[in-house]
C-alpha cells in the first residue's frame, strides 16, 4: 500500500484464533497490512476466510490473539475496551451489512447517536443536514421498519458520516441489496468518502465495488493471498 | 411435517437459548410459589380447624337432653371413629357452710378425644389429666375459692362427699365457651351412683366423636335425622363461631398472599412468552417458507408449550411442595400438634394454573405467528400484521381474572384486588403517558448520557409503558406483602387491646347499678360498659307472623320461636357501625328500631319494616331505623336489637355489663357473695383461646407473606431479564459507536431509575389505597392507616434493585467484545 503518506492503520502479524466444539480453530492467520490516510481498501475472499473477524479487529471491536494493531498511531493492544471506544467515538464510523439500526429509534434519532455519545449539541441539526445528504430529510422521522432496505442503508450511511470520522469501516454494505440499489449505496458511499477525505476498508463479496478502492486484499482460510495495485 | 417430533426436536434445541429456559424458569417459579403459598395455607387452615377440634374436645358432638340411644356410639364405633359420652348437669357443690353452683361434667374414659386437659396438684404443679378417679374430682379455681378449700379438700356433691383431686389448669369447653358457672370435672359412675342423673335432673348429654374426617362427615350425615326431639349436633364450624372472625381474617390473609404470588408469576411468563415469541418469529418465516401450513405451525407451536409445560410444572410442584415442607419444619411452633396430611387438591390447582398461566399469557403472541409472513425470510423487517386489537390479548386478562376469583374464595378480596390492580394498570397507562411526554422534554435540556438515557424512555413508548405496567404491578404486589400486610398483622393484634373486658355480669338490677359500680371501681376494674337487657318475644313482623326467609335456618328457628333480648341506648355501643339509616332517636313519636345485619338477613328486614315485639304485659311496634354491623369478637355486650332509650326504658329490664380486671379470683368471688343474683361470666378462657389463634396465625402467615415476598422479588427479576433483548444489541452497537462504559452506566441507571421511581409511585399509592380498602372491606379492621413511610422505603429500595439489576445486566454487555454480540444478534 501508499508508502508516500501517512499511514493511518496498520496491522502486524495479526491473528485469530478461537475455541470451537471441535477444539482450536484459527481464523486469522499472521495477517499483516498497512492502509494510508485517505485511502480506501477492499478486503474480499470466500465466506468464512475471516473478512468480518479481521475488520472488526481493525475496527477495535475485538482483540487479536496474537499480533498489534495501531489506529490512527494508537496502538490498540495497549488500550481497555474502553480506550478503544473513546477512539471509536472520535475517529470511526460503521456502517454492516444488516444496516444495525435501532428500530425504536427514527431515522433522525439513529443518525443522531453518535453526536449525542459526544455530548453535541448540535446533534439533531447536524442529523438533519447529513438525512439531507442522503437523500432522506422527508423521511427523518420515519422508523426503520418505515424504511426500504436501500434506505435503511442510507441512514446507516448518514449515521456512519455525520461525525466525520477519519477511516470508516464497512462490512458487506450491499450485501443486503438489490443490484440497482447497492450501485446506489456504491455511488452514496464514495462520494461521502471523497468528500469527507476518509480513509475506507470494506469488506464485500462485490467485485464491483471491490473494484472501486483503491487497494484490494483477498483473504483465504485466514491467510492473505495476495493484495492488488 | 409431524407437529410432534416437530415440537420435540424443537423444544430440546431451544432449551440451551435463554428465551425458552427464562419461560420454563418462570414457569417453575409460578407453579412452585402458587404450590407452596396455597398448600401451606391450606396445611394452616388444617391446623386451625384442629384447634377448633381441641375447643369442641371432639372433631363432632352430639347433644341431647335425653341419653342418647346406644346405636348412635355402635354406629361411630363401625365407622372406625373414637366416642365419648358426657354429662352435663348444673349443681350445687357444700363445704361446711360454703356452697357453690358449678357446671358438672360428668365423663369417662378416655377424656378428652380431641385438646389437653390438665389439673394442678396441691403443689401447684400442673400435669396431664384423664377422667377423675372414683371418690375424686377436679374443679375450676373459682370452685376452690368460694368454698375455701385447696386440692385435697372434701366436698358434698348430690349424697355423697368427694375429694377434691385438682384444680382444673385447662379443659375443652364442649363447644360453649360461655360458662356462667365455674366447671367440675367428676367420674360418669360416680355421678350416676350419687344420684345426680336420676329423672328431673337438668342434664345434658353429649356424645363426642373423633377420627377420619370423611368418616366424622358420613357419621354427622348418618345421626342428623335420628337426633331425638331438641338434638343438636355441634361441628368444628359451629365451635368456632365465637372465633368465627379471627379464622375468616387469618384465611383472608393466606389467600391474598397465594393470589398475588399467582399474579406476579402471570406477569413474569407473559413477558418471558414474549421473548419467546419474537425469537420464534424468523423460524416460522421459514418454515411457511419452507412450505408448511399455518395448522401445522400453530400444532407444533402449541405442542411445544405443552410439552415445556408439563415438565415444569412438575417440577415448580416439587420445588413448592419442599419448600412449604421446610416452612412446616422450621416453624416448629407454627401449629399444634403433628403437621396436618400434605392436602391434594391445592398442589393440583398450582398445576392448573400454571398451565393456565402459560397459554393465558403466551398463547397471544406465538398465535399470532400463524401471519407471519414467509416473505421475512428475505426481508427481517417485514413484520407481522399487525392488528388494533387483538381479541387474544383478553385471554391473559380473562385468565388473571379468573386467577383472582378462584384464588380469593371471597368476593370482597377477589373485587378488591380485581379493581385495585386494573386501576393501577389504568393509571400508569395514563400517567405513563403524561410522564414520557414531559420526560422527552427533560431530556431535550439534558446533556450527554443522561439525556441519552431519559431520551431512551421516551422514544421506547410502548415498551417503556408495558415495562412501567409490569413494575408497577409487580411493586404493588411486592408493597402489599412486605409492608400492607405485616401492618396489617400488626393491627390486627393491636385489636386485642390489654384491657378488652374479661369479665361478663348478667341479671343485674336497675337499683343495684350504682352500687355494683362502686364495688367495681374499688376492685380497679377498666372499660366497664353497662347496657339493660329486656327479654321478650318476636310477635310480627310488618303486621305477619314472622316469616324466615330461609326455612333450615336453626338461629332463626330460635328468633321466632325463643326469647328475644333487646336493649337501648342514647349512642351507637362500641363495635358497632351503622350501615344503612339512622340510630334511634332519644324521644322519636314511634319506637324506633336499630337491627343487626345478620338478624335482618334472617327475616330480609330493611329500614322502614316494623316489627311487634311482646315484653312482659306490653307490645312494642317499632319502625325498623338503621341495619348495623357488630363485631362480635368485641367482647362488650351486643344486641341483635336495639330500641330508643324512650320506649326501653318502660319496658321491665335488668343490666348486663362488660369489664376488665386482671387477677380478679378472690375479688370476685366476694362480689358474687354480696350480690348473690348476679352471676359472672368469665371471659378469660375465651380471650385466651383468641390471643392463641391470633399469635399463631399471624406467625403462619407471617411465614407466607416472606415466602410470597421472596418470590415477588425473584419474579420481578425474572421479568428484567425478559426485556434485556432490546437492550443487548442496543449497547453493543453503541459500544461499536463509541459508547463509554461510563455512559452506558449512566444512560442505563437513568433509564431504569427512572421507570423504577414512576412505578414506585404508583406502588405506593396503590399499595396504600389497597391496604385501606382491604383492611376496611375485608379484614373489618377500622382505623387503619397504611403505613407510608415503610411503604415509601420498600418501593425506593426496589426501584433501586430495578435500576441495579438493569445496570449489571449492561455491566455484563459492557464487559463482552461488541462484534461477537453484534454477529450473534
């Protein structure tokens, strides 16, 4: 990946491995990248070759068995859960494949949530211009089960970019899609990126979109084969 | 597909998801606490009766002015039953120039069937008794002292003369507590052999059985109608009628222990159902999906409710039934004599209802998911239709009603508790409602995780409402146990006041008032309440002869039949309340008339109905004015009738009145020296008997009360988890969000205290309403305040354990990686 800037994220010999019924069983095996700022990187593979383990470990969500992890230059082994989600709230937005909206919360309130976590108080305004953003500002006070599945991933988008966050990370964004509606989330997603200046890392079964960032990573049994341009 | 093996296969994969264990969980629960809450009720009311069984000396008597014919103890003999057989008789027992009319007993072996009978020695020192030896005799304490003599002493009783054996210590009363001569107990051979039962004598025969209830029942059916001409049978029922009101409020208090047991536990499987049922809603989707019919869905759903059901059930029926045993050993005091047979058809009704309970409250939301529609297995959010109103929803509704009804055995307790806990349901509904709106304002001005949190509550509408209804209802119910019903307890026994007249005097004279008012102040007797007494007879009523309205009614034979006694006064006595109309004027134009509530049952009298009553040479018509209620456990002189001091005072009377004196003994019987028509009742044995039922039923349902209370407590847990669903993905996203630990917390405490405090304040003030109306309308307990402050402690404490118990669930989501609840969820 891009030697000429700064690196953003990075991973050394990362790897993952978890007790099953049938005894030990690696998922992550001595992964090892790096992604610069601004960039964006597609990690794809065959499902179960631990696409999801490995951007949740990048994301901070869970912790490797072996290996670091360093997030905009916070090494996060060194960090609690808690350190993590305080870097979390600052730096990085989200957006999964099953969209993960809280269903008793209207589109304005779910975009709302990560303002609020940091105490602004501007949250609803900012809500409002990024619903705006994606195309949703009549339907803000819709709920989830209101919404289409291509816009309940908007709002997930909305959500994910209304804090401007440095790197976002998203997991099968149109994978819940139709093709028509998940070139649309494609389209939404890096124009936000190219607007924002955000670092991206997707992980897709899309070779469309893959084909889009910049870099691609493609993981086999928990093992990287090999990385594009 | 077979719904059965469906079902099966079904159950046994579920059970490691907590959905289905929180449902069996509260299901063993319910059953377990309804088992042990009424089996233990129904072992203490057992043991109740028992204690009427000691009073009575037998568990039936026959009574007969004429010896009763032989057949009649062959007949108990080949039911298996133990008899007796008594003679009652009054006499007049001489020492020197001393005498003494006393109430002779005259038994055989063995004495007594049922209760202890025990006499003190010369020594003082009591000891087991059974019927006198020849020669010998035992006597009551006042016997000894009007005669002057101690335990040894010789008497003249009919021709012959008889050593005093003992001084009676305790002994049945047969039924009649009321003695207005001191009690001898004397050989049925010497009594027949001193010429004391020969003809013209007054005797009263009794034949006491004791044995297998069944049989006692087969052998009371078998003598009522062979009883000889002015038979009587007496029955437990009958013995404790003069304790009739301390049984009906220590069963009244079981019983609202037992139902509300039963209704939290209906709360706890009705929100653990509905966990159930969501999860159970993508595998329908699938199967319909799969292409099985909605017939097959909704068999394979119902079978396996049945087949979770019917294990644990059977399982909460022997959890209840051990720990209403370990109640039973523990509380070694709790009942006299050996525990009472474990009762089958309590430990029955808990299966019942627990079944009942689980498809009343879980039947609603899994029938619904018949409609769901197969298309949520390509879109989750396709939801099921969903409907205004739900006629299914009734059916929790119907079956808690019919959980109060069955549960209460009495009307009062069953509206009361009906009406008070829809009213509470109405009014968090409704306060609910105004209380989110201004919580969704508070929160607009608040920052950070408290507002989040506050915000939560108001965004969560219905949940936060069901939430709010459940806790309400579980905290009132909580509130009534811990705090309403000990307070209830304790009044009950403060109703048994230190100086609640012992003392009982008859056939006193209008001119002896004034000095036997002085004898009594002098002796440092207290609430002496003085009332006259006229005797006379019911000659019509409304112009009729009296007519009963229901014809097999023995009190009321004797109303039209026997003496009536009547009585005046300028105000309304104490125990008494006026239910309908006004108390009888001072001077009114016509005789007015103030009848008791069950007396005007009898005839179906109501204000306005006049009756004729004949009083020596006069006849009185007097306008029925007002119904009253007595409580006659009061221990004061009471009336079934009372006319206007006015038309009282013409008529020929005497006095009778109540007092108290402590250690009276050799004061008295002075008194009954100097004032020789007057006779005296002691009332002591009878208080006494009171004081024990009180102290031991209130230890009982002491006992059940915690019981009831523990599981409330452990329901009301159970019904926190039920919700943590919406909670687990919501945190663990807001984690993946950024969430700190910190304003997890925060969000959370806000959130649950303040669901805690708005149902904590609708517990107090219902519990507080509850408690007033229950101890008006159904323990008749007048006075009562609900106490508030304990009231208002319980219900904080407990919105404190809500807000703990939601924080460490949290706690527990906080703790785990946010990807691994997110994949999962």
């Amino acid at each position: 990946m891009s030697e000429r800037t700064e690196t953003v994220l990075t991973a050394t010999q990362v790897s993952k491995i978890v007790d099953g019924p049938d005894g030990r069983l690696t998922i992550l095996d001595d992964v090892t990248l790096a992604v610069a700022r601004g960039d964006s990187l597609a990690i794809v593979g065959a499902s179960g070759s631990g696409k999801t383990t490995l951007l949740g470990l990048l994301a901070g969500l869970d912790r490797p068995s072996s290996g670091s992890i360093t997030l905009a230059g916070a090494c996060l082994d060194a960090l609690d859960e808690e350190a993590r989600a305080r870097l979390r709230r600052r730096l990085v937005g989200f957006v999964f494949q099953s969209f993960h909206l809280l269903p008793a919360l209207s589109a304005e309130e779910n975009v709302m949530l990560p303002l609020e976590l940091d105490g602004r108080a501007d949250a609803r305004e900012r809500a409002g211009e990024a619903l705006a953003r994606v195309g949703l500002e009549r339907r803000r006070h819709h709920y989830p089960h209101q919404l289409s599945g291509g816009e309940q991933q908007r709002v997930a988008l909305a959500r994910a970019f209304v804090h401007a966050p440095q790197i976002l990370f998203a997991d099968e964004p149109t994978g819940n899609l139709d093709q028509r509606t998940g070139a649309g989330i494609g389209d939404l997603l890096f124009a936000l990126n190219r607007e924002h200046a955000t670092t991206l890392v997707l992980v897709t079964h899309d070779g469309a979109l893959a084909a889009r960032c910049a870099h691609r990573l493609t993981l086999r049994a928990g093992r990287i084969d090999g990385s594009g341009a | 597909m077979r719904p059965l093996v469906f079902a099966a296969r079904s159950l046994r994969r579920e059970f490691r998801h907590a959905e289905l264990a929180t449902l069996a969980a509260a299901l063993v629960l319910a059953v377990a606490a309804l088992a042990a809450v009424a089996t233990l009720a129904s072992r203490v009311e057992h043991a109740l009766l028992a204690s009427a069984a000691e009073l009575l000396g037998g568990d039936l008597a026959l009574g007969a002015s004429q010896p009763l014919p032989p057949e009649f103890a062959a007949e108990a003999q080949r039911l298996g039953l133990a008899s007796h057989r008594l003679v009652e008789f009054p006499s007049v027992l001489f020492a020197g120039e001393h005498s003494k009319l006393a109430d002779v007993r005259a038994t055989a072996a063995p004495f007594p069937l049922r209760g202890r009978f025990s006499v003190r020695d010369a020594h003082g020192v009591e000891h087991a008794a059974q019927t006198p030896p020849s020669g010998t005799l035992y006597a009551d304490h006042a016997v000894l002292v009007a005669l002057g003599l101690g335990v040894g002493g010789s008497v003249q009783l009919g021709d012959r003369a008889f050593v005093i054996g003992g001084e009676i210590a305790s002994a049945p009363d047969n039924g009649d507590p009321f003695r207005i001569a001191p009690r001898v107990v004397m050989n049925l051979a010497d009594a027949e052999a001193a010429g004391l039962l020969g003809p013209g004598s007054r005797t009263r025969q009794r034949l006491l059985v004791a044995g297998d209830e069944r049989a006692v029942a087969a052998f009371a059916a078998w003598a009522k109608p062979r009883l000889p001409a002015g038979g009587r049978i007496t029955t437990l029922a009958d013995a404790q009628q003069n304790l009739q009101g301390a049984f009906e409020r220590g069963e009244s208090f079981l019983r609202l222990a037992a139902l509300l047991a039963a209704l939290l536990s209906g709360v706890a499987v009705a929100l653990a159902a509905q966990r159930f049922a969501r999860r159970k809603t993508d595998e329908v989707a699938l199967l319909r999906c799969l292409g099985a019919g909605r017939g097959e869905i909704l068999a394979a759903l119902l079978l396996e409710l049945a087949l979770l059901a019917l294990p644990a059930c059977l399982a909460g029926l022997a959890l209840g039934l051990g720990l209403q045993e370990l109640v039973l050993r523990l509380a070694g005091g709790l009942l006299p004599g050996a525990p009472p047979p474990l009762p089958w058809a309590p430990p029955l009704a808990a299966f019942a209802v627990g079944v009942a309970v689980l498809f009343g409250f879980a039947l609603p939301p899994l029938l619904r998911l018949r409609d769901v529609a197969p298309l949520r297995v390509f879109r989750r959010d396709t939801g099921t239709r969903v409907r205004r109103f739900d006629v299914l929803y009734l059916l929790p509704v119907g079956v808690g009603a019919l959980l109060v009804a069955l549960g209460a055995g009495n009307a009062r307790l069953a509206l009361t508790l009906g009406a008070g806990f829809a009213g509470i349901g109405v009014v968090t509904f409704v306060l609910g409602l105004g209380l989110l709106r201004l919580v969704r304002v508070i929160a607009a001005r608040l920052h950070g995780a408290l507002r989040f949190g506050l915000a939560n509550l108001a965004r969560r509408r219905a949940l936060s409402l069901l939430q709010a209804g459940a806790l309400a209802l579980s905290l009132t119910a909580l509130a009534v146990l811990g705090v309403v019903g000990p307070s209830l307890l304790e009044r009950w026994r403060a109703d048994l006041p230190p100086d609640r007249p012992n003392w009982f005097l008859i056939n006193l004279q209008p001119e002896q008032r004034a000095p036997l008012q002085a004898r009594l102040h002098e002796l440092g007797a207290g609430n002496v309440k003085m009332l006259p007494l006229a005797v006379g007879k019911l000659v019509a009523i409304n112009g009729q002869a009296p007519k009963l309205a229901e014809a097999d009614d023995r009190r009321g034979e004797s109303a039209v039949n026997g003496e009536i006694r009547l009585s005046w006064s300028e105000a309304l006595p104490p125990a008494n309340r006026l239910l309908e109309g006004h108390w009888p004027a001072l001077q009114p134009a016509q005789p007015e008339l103030s009848v008791e509530r069950g007396w005007a049952r009898l005839f179906g009298l109501k204000p306005g109905d006049r009756v004729s009553l004949s009083v020596g040479e006069r006849e009185i018509v007097a306008t029925v004015t007002s119904l009253r209620e007595v409580d006659w456990t009061s221990f004061h002189p009471n009336f079934f009738l009372m006319l206007d001091p006015a038309s009282g005072a013409g008529l020929p009377h005497s006095y009778v009145a109540s007092f108290h004196l402590a250690a009276a003994g050799d004061a008295l019987a002075a008194l009954s020296r100097d004032f020789p028509n007057v006779s005296l009742i002691d009332l002591n044995a009878v208080l006494d008997r009171v004081r024990d039922i009180v102290g031991r039923v209130t230890q009982a349902v002491t006992w059940v009360l915690g019981f009831s209370l523990l599981a409330g407590v452990l329901v009301l847990l159970a019904a926190l988890a039920a919700t943590a669903d919406e909670r687990r993905i919501e945190a663990a996203l807001l984690r993946t969000l950024g969430a700190l630990r910190r304003q997890l917390s925060v969000a959370v405490l806000a959130e649950f205290a303040a669901l805690g405090l708005v149902a904590g304040a609708i517990a107090v003030a219902g519990a507080a309403t509850l408690g007033s109306v229950l101890a008006r309308q159904v323990f008749r307990l007048d006075g009562y305040a609900p106490p508030l402050l304990p009231l208002a402690a319980i219900v904080l404490g407990a919105a404190l354990v809500v807000a703990l118990a939601g924080w460490i669930g949290t706690l527990r989501i906080a703790r785990a990686a946010p990807l691994a609840v997110l994949r999962r969820g």
